[in-house]
C-alpha cells in the first residue's frame, strides 16, 4: 500500500469520525487559512455539526480571534473550498509550542499589601450619613489590612 492510499483512507477514516465528508481537511488547510501568527496561538479541536471548536492559548488572542471571526470562517471555508464550517467556537486552553513545550503565559503580578486606611478624625467635617459610610468603609479596610 502506499503512502498516498494510506493518506486517502487516513482522512476517509476522520471525515466519517467528524461525521461530514472533507471535515479531515480542516486541520490540513488550517495554517494556510489562518496564518502561521494565528495557528501558533489556535488550533481546532473538533467539529460538531458545522461548528469548529478551536483551542486559544490565551485570552486576548481569544478576543482577537472572536472579532476576526467572520474572516477566519471566510477563509478557511474558500480554502476547504466549499462552506463546510458555520460557526467557531472558542475555548482557552494551553497550546504546546512548535517544540513541544506548553506556552508559558506571564506570570500575574502579586497583588499589591492593602494601605494603612485614613485616620478617622480627617472625617468629622463630613456630614453625618456621609462620614457614617466612610467610617464603615474604614472598618472593613481595617478588617482587610489585619487579616
């Protein structure tokens, strides 16, 4: 058997998997569609009726990729060469880079220590129902700052 029929039977095998004939070739023409920039950051995961879910290394290329949606579809439906996929599904997981490590995403900054609050005598010119929510606000910030 050679390799071109193993490649054939290869995708008739995924086509009928994805449950629509030419589904296997979403994932072959998906670099091309998208871009290198993109597919480093998104890859499809499965198709479940006409919708594609697509794998997102993180949130702001999940948002990126939500208002390029239309192209995204427009392109990789004119590289599949038939409106095969209707709809994009995004969802955020880690994405291993090309040399198979995850990519590793900023650490987020630790939270900065809570401040000492105001001194409660800089209230007493405030009008009573006023320096009464102020003097609550102080409290739970005394409450945080001891804890």
């Amino acid at each position: 058997m050679r390799s071109s029929d193993v490649g054939t039977l290869l995708e008739r095998c995924l086509d009928h998997i994805a449950g629509e004939p030419g589904a296997a070739a979403i994932w072959r023409v998906w670099e091309d569609a998208v871009g290198a920039q993109i597919a480093r950051r998104a890859q499809p995961v499965r198709l479940r009726g006409r919708t594609l879910m697509v794998a997102v290394s993180s949130a702001p290329w999940m948002q990126e990729l939500q208002l390029l949606k239309r192209t995204v579809l427009a392109e990789l439906n004119a590289h599949l060469g038939r409106p095969l996929v209707e709809d994009l599904f995004f969802v955020l997981t880690s994405l291993a880079d090309e040399d198979g490590t995850a990519a590793a995403e900023p650490a987020a900054a630790p939270s900065p220590p809570c401040p000492t609050p105001p001194p409660t005598q800089d209230l007493a010119a405030l009008p009573p129902p006023l320096r009464a929510s102020f003097e609550g606000i102080a409290r739970a910030w005394r409450r945080r700052a001891d804890s």
